[in-house]
C-alpha cells in the first residue's frame, strides 16, 4: 500500500484537484492531507475525496506537517510506502503516481530540469547552491534537493521522524541525513511546473534560507577564524625557528584547539567527551600530515608560504566540514513523536484526537 501526503497550508482549489486526478489515475492509493493551521472550505472537498485530514491547531511549518503525516502512516497504516507531494499544483498527478510505482527500498526523489526560461530565478539560484552544498557534505551529486515530491519506503518511517527541522530545512537535512546512512536514493526525471512565478510558495529566501545553511555558514566562519589563528602562528613561529615543520605543527596544534571549542559548542552543538576528542584529534592528524604534504610540494615548486597555506586550506576546508558534521560531532538523536496536538478527520479513525 501507498499513503500519498500532501502537508497543506492554505490551499486553494488545486489541492482537491490534484487529489481528484490521483483519485482517477489509481483509486488504490490512500490520500493524506496535513492542514498546517489553516482550515478551511477547501479541505472539506479534501474530505468528501475521500482523503484522511490531519490538523495542526497553529502553524509550525512544512517539516512538522511532514513529520506528522509520517507519524501517522507508521500509526495507522504500518508498512506503507509513503509519496509526499506539494499542494500548489505544481507536482503533475501522472508524476505523483510514477514515483509511487517506483518507492523501492530506499528514497525516490521527483527531479525537475532548471534549464528553462519559465523556471524562476530564485529557485535556479537556490537549487544549484542547494545541490553543490550537498554533494560537498556527502558526495552525492542529486539534480533537484528541493523537490517536494518524494518517495519513501516503509522501513524508512521510523528514522524520518528523528530528523529535525520544522520548516523548509527539514526537506534538505532528510537528503543529507539519507546521503550519510548510505540509503539508496533514485532520481526520476519529472516535469518543470511552476504556476505564476511560483508565487504561491511559502518559502522565504531569507529566513528559511538562514535555517537551511545556518550550519554551514557557522562552520565557514569558524574555520575563517581558525584559520586567521593558524596562519598568524605559521608565519610567526616560520619566522622564529625557520623550520617548515615546526611551524604548521605548532600553528595546527594552536588553531586546532580553538577549533574543537567553537565547532564542538557553537556549530554543532555537540557534548564533549572521549569520542569526540579522540575523532577530532584523528581528524586533525589526518589534515595535517597532508597541510604538511600539500605545503611542502607547493614550496618545493616555488609557491610562497603564504600562497601554499591558502591553497591548502581551500583545498582540505570541504573534507573538514564533512567529517565533523558526519563522524566527529554526531548527534546519537532518539525518536520522538512530534505531534502535539492531531484532529483526524475523514476515513479511518475520524474524529480522533492525539495529544502528545
């Protein structure tokens, strides 16, 4: 079975149109509508479609509508493949239905093509930034990190309900999270809709995009500041002892340790203790026996000392981040049920209310 969820915040009637066609195309999928605290006239067509409508009381944003509706499915239908599809329109119902047919064993993702001239700015901008973040984190090139319509299969349910996030930056950190598990993710090719400039998203380029990049910006500046430490010493203890090694060892050793603190309490917010020590020590001995690698081949073939730290640093910063984020600084998170407040209305279980 398949349960179709749709996370809904003031929809007009393209909803129960698209439900309708879904309806049409294969009567066996059951449909799931989360109202994201904007009830309304249209989800009663949602109703008499035959749909499931789940009710948040408030707004809490698209990630806590979707974890809701996952919360749900695990609840009431246990072994169902989930799809998940936007409510503007802008997923065709043939292509809701190809990504249902397609859920495996992993995660399908609805990609689209940035190429044309109807698509808008922002969203080129804002996927191609999206996408070269991504495969720098997991080395996983994916065409299209913020398409709404993707399949789930069921086994995944459990772990999408630890990943945090309750707006728009929770669709992303399900790629990244998904990416460094090693589930198998398939992209399957679908059609470029956008409806009026796509005025009808709720995103906000500036504060949502804060949320979506706020690690990696705090990463950026934090390695900036080390950096600014590590080159100060370099040149300084290069000046004092004019010996190459002893002057990236003890400079690394400096910025090192005021790295561990800032990323450890200020970019991942992580506890201290003997892994995290330990994995970033591993991690800084790694990187620099290759600054001592890189710098030495950079000067041996005439590059300044100034010119070959710079280099390197560029060089080895992706690898840096990577790790921390996904080995060193590692949250161990426990599920939890997000939902506080549920009004389930239409088809199984109407009129019951959960409370968390």
């Amino acid at each position: 079975m398949t349960v179709v969820l749709v996370p809904a915040y003031r929809p007009d009637g393209r909803l129960p149109a698209l439900l309708a066609a879904l309806r049409r195309l294969d009567p066996r999928l059951d449909l799931l509508v989360v109202d994201d605290g904007s009830p309304g006239p249209v989800l009663e067509e949602c109703r008499a479609l035959g749909a499931t409508v789940l009710h948040h009381g408030v707004n809490r944003g698209k990630g806590a509508a979707l974890r809701t509706g996952f919360a749900h499915v695990a609840l009431v239908s246990p072994g169902s493949a989930v799809v998940t599809a936007d409510a503007d329109g802008q997923h065709l119902p043939e292509d809701v239905v190809r990504v249902a047919a397609a859920v495996g064993a992993g995660v399908v993702l609805g990609v689209r093509s940035f190429g044309g001239d109807d698509v808008p700015l922002r969203s080129r901008v804002g996927n191609r930034v999206s996408a070269v973040l991504v495969r720098a984190a997991t080395g996983r090139a994916l065409v299209d990190t913020q398409t709404g319509l993707r399949g789930f299969a069921p086994d995944l349910l459990p772990w999408l309900l630890t990943v945090t996030g309750d707006r728009f930056e929770y669709e992303l950190r399900v790629l990244l999270e998904a990416a460094r598990r090693g589930t198998p993710i398939e992209q399957l090719p679908i059609a470029t809709v956008y409806l009026e400039g796509n005025a009808s998203s709720h995103f906000s380029p500036v504060r949502d995009s804060l949320r979506v990049y706020r690690p990696l910006a705090l990463f950026l500046l934090s390695s900036l500041s080390a950096f600014v430490v590590d080159l100060g010493a370099l040149l300084v203890l290069g000046a004092l002892t004019g010996s190459l090694w002893v002057s990236v060892v003890g400079a690394r050793l400096l910025s090192g340790t005021v790295n561990y603190q800032v990323n450890r309490r200020v970019v991942f917010s992580a506890r201290g203790g003997r892994r995290t020590v330990l994995g970033y020590a591993a991690l800084a001995g790694s990187l620099l026996a290759a600054n001592l690698a890189l710098i030495s081949a950079l000067t041996w073939l005439g590059a300044s000392l100034l010119a070959a730290k710079l280099t390197t640093e560029v060089l080895l910063v992706g690898i840096s981040f990577t790790v921390q984020r996904c080995a060193v600084f590692r949250r161990r998170r426990a599920a939890r049920a997000p939902d506080r407040q549920i009004v389930i209305s239409g088809g199984p279980g109407a009129d019951l209310v959960t409370r968390r």
